[in-house]
C-alpha cells in the first residue's frame, strides 16, 4: 500500500516488527527541487529528522532484516551521506558498504551515464553509496541472487566442483553497475528530479535471500520501491507527501499489472 501522508507519522502506526526489508533513498538535503518537498533543511534540523524516522524503522523491522539506504552527495557537501551513516551506527549495524557505481570507464570504454558538472575544481559524480543496515550485523544474505558470470569459468573450478554442482555464478561484490534507465522527458519519470532505478531495487530484496515478504518505503517518491516489490513478489508498504508522486507511482504499477 502507498499512503500519502508524512512517513514519520505513518511509521508509527506500523506494528513493532512487521516488515522485512527497508529500501529507500531519503532526501539528500542538497537542495534540490522536488515538487512539495523542501530540501534545505537546517543540518542539524535534517539530521535529527532522519534519525527520528530511522529510529521507527528498527522498531519495525524484524530482528533478522534488512535496512538499505540510499544516499549521495555533491561535490560541494561531500560529507552528507557518510554523516548519515555515520549517525545510524548507534540504531544498526552497518554490515555491507556498497556503491551503487552509475557510470564506469574500463578499458577504453564508457558505460552508463550521470549528470555532467560544469567545473574547474570538481571530477563528475559516477557514483552514490548504498548502505545495508541490520540490528546485529551477522544476518545471512543470498549472494549469487545478484551474482554474475564468471568471465573465465573453467580455470576457476576447484577440486570436485563441476558444472553439474557449481553454477557459473559468482558473488560481484560490493561495486554495482546500475546505470539509469534512459528517460528523457521529465514527465515519464514523473518530473521527479532524483529517481533511481528498479534494478537498484531488485536487488536489494534479491540479496535478503526471501522469496516473499513486506518492504517499507519512507520515502516513495515516484513508486520505484513498489515496482520492484511488485516484480519480486514481495508486498510494499510506501509514504510520500506529494500527491502527483503517488499519483504516477499508481500508473506505473497499473501498467505493470495490465
């Protein structure tokens, strides 16, 4: 279910351990234009803020959950994302440090895309950090959910493992390659000036290891979190402020279910 309405509010009427996983990007407080939402906050103000709204999410995520958060950064404000994951070390235990890796250069070729900078000073960002949250830090993941290939398979099998007892699937790691979806118009991404991919997504509810269960979004946005429950067969359960966010995040889960 998505419910417009402040996701503070709506986390605390929410049962003390009733969901399994928690994928979200809160605001980054960069001052960007989102369309109700103001993302200027005084530091101390925004800190406070997300730390109350994380401090509801332990409460109720289950004892063997998992929390992903989403956070970047500008060249300006370096610091925002590690100071909130910094801060949430007293809620959770921070057991995997992933970058979601957006555009990469390798061997003489470009692949992906970000936003270009106009700078004298600055490199362009190509990349943002996903932080994975659980209360003890020792909750076991599935890792080749989200494997990928071995490049070169055979001269990577041991002893008796064989193709009829290995796949050919090993763990990528904590760099992930996901580039945007290409979306030109801003209306198709529901004017939302900050999305990010259902991949993204996918893949965080894949590396829990559960088939089903319940993930929370505080933050909905545009519907990504629901999209990416919908297609993994997982409920949702969603809080956005903006009614033309929700609004779009409804059609594109309608389209998804024809």
């Amino acid at each position: 279910m998505m419910y417009n309405k402040d996701c503070l509010e709506g986390i605390k009427e929410l049962k003390t351990e009733s969901v399994d996983a928690i994928v979200t990007s809160p605001p980054y407080n960069l001052k960007i234009k989102y369309g109700t939402y103001a993302d200027n906050k005084p530091r101390q103000e925004y800190m406070k803020w997300i730390k109350d709204i994380f401090h509801e999410c332990k409460r109720v995520l289950t004892p063997n959950g998992h929390l992903f958060i989403n956070m970047g950064y500008s060249n300006t404000d370096p610091w925002i994302g590690m100071e909130v994951g910094l801060m949430l070390r007293d809620e959770f235990v921070l057991q995997n440090h992933i970058n979601w890796v957006k555009s990469i250069h390798v061997n003489d070729k470009t692949t992906g895309h970000f936003k270009p900078i106009n700078s004298k000073r600055y490199s362009c960002p190509t990349w943002e950090h996903l932080f994975h949250f659980t209360k003890t830090g020792d909750i076991t993941i599935d890792r080749l959910a989200v494997g990928v290939p071995y490049e070169y398979y055979k001269s990577n099998i041991r002893g008796k493992n064989t193709e009829e007892t290995k796949p050919n699937i090993r763990d990528k790691g904590n760099c992930w390659f996901i580039p945007y979806e290409t979306i030109n118009n801003k209306s198709l991404r529901g004017k939302h000036p900050a999305t990010f991919p259902v991949r993204l997504v996918t893949d965080c509810i894949k590396l829990t290891g559960k088939e089903s269960g319940v993930v929370l979004d505080p933050f909905m946005g545009t519907g990504t979190t629901a999209v990416a429950a919908t297609q993994c067969n997982w409920q949702y359960i969603g809080y956005e402020i903006d009614e033309d966010y929700i609004r779009f995040a409804q059609e594109r889960l309608d389209n998804i279910r024809g």
